[in-house]
C-alpha cells in the first residue's frame, strides 16, 4: 500500500511538472501535483533536448541551411518551455544590476530592463555559436546539456531559501523532501546515461571527455546557481530559471570546446 501510494503521488508530480515544464497538453486521466515537481525538470529537459535535436537533424536532411536549422532548434525550445527560463534569465540580470535595494522590485518589474536584454542576446550567440560548432553532434549534446541545467535547480533549491516579492507565491522548498530524494530519479537516470555511454563509444580517448564532460556538468550545477543564490540572497523562480540557461549553455560552450 505504501509503494503504491508514492508511485501514485510521483506520476501526480510528474503529470504537474509537465504542465508547469513545458507548454505540451495535459496528460490524459492524471489528475496533477505540483508538490515535488523539480525533481523531474531533468528529465523533462533531456527529453526537450532530444526533441530540439531532431529538428535540427530533420531540417538538415531536407536541405535546410546550418544557420537557418540552429535557428529553429532554439525557437523549438523557446515554444516548448513557453520562454519561462529565458524570462527568468532577463528578470535576475535587471536584478542584480539594480542593486541590492531595488533587486526584488526590479525583478518584479514586468518591463524588461536593458541588461535583461543583453543578457538573452549574449546568451542566445553564444548557444548559436555552439551548435554551428556541434553541428550533426546535437543528439549526443543538447539533451545532457538542458538536463544540466535543469538538475542545478535541485542543488539551488537544497542550499537556498525561498524569496520573494509575491505573497501567494507557490515555492518549491514548501514541499521539499531533501536533496537525496528529490535528486533520485535524475541520478538513476545518469547513471542509466552513463552505462549506455559506455557500451555505445568504442573510443577510450572519446570516452574520456565524456566523463570529463559528466564531471564539469556535476561543477557548473553546483557553482552557478550557488553565485546567483549568493548575489540575490536565496532563489526564486526567476533565479532558477537563470541558473537552468547558464550551466545548460555554459555546458553547451564546453561540448563545443571539447568535442
């Protein structure tokens, strides 16, 4: 009865967290949960990776240009998550560069301020570039990149508290059961990922920079949400949102590097 109960409450979350994740429909006869969601948003990103990957790859097989293809692929992702990262990743930067007293205000602020802008047309170069680098590598790339991205949520929201500039604001700490157990799922899944790696690449040089590649992704999920939370006093929504696009490009820029 117990089992079955978490295994109720975890295809809940899930079905919650592809709402809150994504802008794909709600899945059929699943009434959601939105109590523990950020353990999934890993996954969640693996497979909006996966999906970003083969619309490249269509498009390149049907003659699109490499420029137009990247393009596309970065639009593809914007559609799926409904910008909800990319806005969080302007709001913190209008943030941190008000200044410590007008940082939640700014933040708030439904206006996008000029250093929120650079930061989306820095950020979105640099993703080009390294996909114009990557190239037909996307499909091994992307995926692990945006569940990168993702899993550094998990370490913000374990070592950072909750703040905010709304009073009925949903939090994720509310109902958060530890990192050890919300991390679970994403760790089977890594290490699955990792397995499969193994088998598949018949290269130790290569197989090496994979596992250099799993070690700094480990770093930057680490590291950069701990910069943010330590700049803005804690996390929010829109400082997880900015932590999910920095390590998932900071990751794509060291594929690029490496591969």
């Amino acid at each position: 009865m117990y089992f079955y109960i978490i295994k109720k409450n975890l295809i809940k979350n899930l079905a919650g967290s592809w709402i809150f994740y994504t802008t794909f429909p709600k899945i059929p006869l699943i009434n959601p949960e939105f109590k523990n969601i950020a353990q999934f948003a890993p996954l969640l990103g693996f497979f909006i990776g996966t999906i970003q990957s083969y619309i490249f790859l269509f498009l390149r097989t049907n003659s699109w240009s490499i420029y137009a293809s990247v393009l596309i692929c970065l639009a593809a992702g914007y559609l799926i998550t409904g910008g909800l990262h990319l806005d969080g990743l302007m709001d913190t930067f209008d943030g941190i560069f008000a200044g410590k007293k007008k940082r939640l205000k700014a933040m708030k602020d439904s206006k996008v301020g000029s250093f929120g802008v650079q930061s989306l047309v820095f950020i979105t170069l640099i993703q080009i570039a390294c996909i114009l680098k990557i190239q037909n590598l996307i499909i091994y790339v992307l995926p692990i990149c945006l569940f990168w991205g993702r899993f550094s949520n998990l370490f913000f929201i374990e070592n950072f508290n909750y703040i905010t500039y709304k009073k009925k604001a949903i939090s994720h700490k509310k109902c958060w059961s530890g990192f050890k157990k919300e991390s679970f799922i994403s760790i089977i899944f890594l290490l699955i990922f990792i397995a499969y790696q193994f088998f598949s690449i018949t290269s130790k040089a290569i197989f090496i920079k994979f596992l250099i590649l799993i070690l700094i992704g480990i770093f930057l999920s680490y590291f950069i949400p701990n910069i943010l939370g330590n700049k803005i006093g804690g996390f929010n929504g829109d400082a997880c949102g900015a932590s999910v696009v920095l390590v998932e490009t900071a990751m794509l820029f060291m594929h690029a590097i490496l591969l």
